[in-house]
C-alpha cells in the first residue's frame, strides 16, 4: 500500500530537483545564499523548493489504521494536504536563511520574527506541516490506554478517561469549520482541553485563545474524515480514539510537565 505514495515522492523529488538545479542549488545545498530578489521569490514555486522541511514518512502502512481510517484517506491527506504545507512552508523561508534553520515547532511559536508579508503563509503551512506531523505519530494500529503519570493527572483532571475524552470531543464539534481539537499541557503545568482555528496550534503565542504544549490533537478539517464519514464528524471522532497512541501522548505529557 505504501509504494504508491513512496513511488509519487520519487517522481516529485525528481522534478523538483532538475527544477532546482536551475533555480535554487545553493539553497538546497544549504550554502549561505545570496539574497534572491523579489523577482526570484515570485518565480519559486512549491515544486522548485524541496527544503529544509521535508514530510516526514508515516510510521505506519496507509491502511494500518482500518475501519476508523480508510486507506485513501490516509493516502490523500498524508501524501497530498500534508505534503503541500511542506511545500508551500518551504517556498514561504525559501530567501529568509535564520527562520528557514528553525524547527517547524519553534517557527511557529515566534511568528512575529516572520516578515509581514510571509507571516501568515508561515503561521498556516508551518501550523500544518506541525500539526499533522504530530497527528501520524499520535495514532498506532490497535491504541491503547493511558498509563503512569498521564493516566493519572486524565483522572485528577476529568475524572476518568471517558470525561476527558467527552471534553475533547465537545471541543471538536463545537468547533466550527476547519480546525483541530487539543489535548493540552497548559503553563501551570494542568491537562486542558481547547481547539484552535485553521491550522493554529496552541503553541503559537499571542495567536490563540489558549495557549500551551499540545501532547494530542484530533483534525477536524473535513478532508480528515469526509471519504468516509461524510458530514458525520462525531463518528469519526468516536473512532478515532480507538488509535490513539498513548505511548507516545504519555512520553509528551513527561516531557511537558518534566517528568
Ligand atoms: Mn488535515
């Protein structure tokens, strides 16, 4: 299942790169770059700009998460949505060396270093390639429960897993239009639950209604769920908890918190 969307990379990679040769080797080559012009900034393209952000492989097959996610989905959302925020994140620091250096995840938590004019191509592709990069690793065939220090602070919060989970879930369809509900470890150290518009994150300072270090998040975005659950977003959502990985939430929630 997975070759098809290895064998589409290839073919991309392959245009991008005889694209690149021309226009944009010393950046890919990661040289100091002289300062394109306005002119060479118009002309890139998401096809020309193949870093420094890259999508990432998902950690499982496209049909690994079956019934609750369908194959084509998978296939569409990981291989294309996902794929044209590292793109179009790339073509947004492609003249701007400093921020192109940074990790995703620190990017988007100091927008006001992005220039005006780029700021908010930056804040969504750079919240997508962040937010769905977290979403493929927070998911596993199977799920799970939580354990050890998450499994307690979900019941000293909520009362028990399925309070929490109920939160999330009001969050996500209380929200209207695109966007993503989150589990979320806020600067008090607390386990809150909120939802972001679009593809803010909840590490984008000064940007959000709630701010603080995301450990799980559920995409809302219609192209999430659509194939397959058409307008029924609780469904999805009630599905998608039996994929959680909580191995990988509970890591976040040590590393959040210090543990
Ligand atoms: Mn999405």
């Amino acid at each position: 299942m997975y070759r098809m969307i290895s064998r589409r990379t290839v073919v991309g990679s392959g245009l991008a790169a005889s694209l690149a040769t021309v226009a944009a080797t010393p950046l890919l080559a990661g040289a100091a770059p002289a300062v394109p012009g306005r002119a060479a900034l118009r002309q890139a393209t998401p096809a020309d700009v193949t870093g420094p952000h890259v999508l990432p492989p998902l950690p499982y097959d496209v049909a690994a998460l079956e019934p609750a996610i369908d194959a084509q989905t998978m296939e569409i959302h990981h291989g294309k949505h996902h794929q044209a925020y590292v793109d179009n994140l790339n073509t947004a620091v492609v003249d701007l060396p400093d921020l192109a250096a940074m990790p995703a995840e620190e990017l988007i938590g100091q927008l006001d270093l992005v220039p005006e004019d780029r700021r908010t191509a930056v804040r969504n592709n750079g919240g997508g390639h962040v937010n769905h990069t977290m979403f493929w690793e927070s998911m596993t065939p199977g799920g799970g429960e939580p354990a050890g220090a998450l499994a307690d602070a979900i019941t000293a919060t909520f009362g028990d897993l399925a309070a929490m989970q109920e939160t999330v879930n009001t969050a996500g369809l209380g929200h209207f239009g695109s966007g993503w509900a989150w589990l979320i470890v806020n600067p008090a150290g607390e386990l809150e639950v909120t939802s972001t518009p679009n593809q803010d994150n909840p590490l984008m300072a000064d940007l959000v209604e709630t701010t603080g270090t995301p450990i799980l998040g559920v995409d809302v975005w219609e192209h999430a769920y659509y194939l397959a659950y058409q307008s029924r977003r609780a469904d999805y959502l009630a599905a998608w908890w039996s994929v959680v990985n909580w191995e990988t939430v509970g890591l976040r929630y040590e590393q959040a918190t210090g543990q």
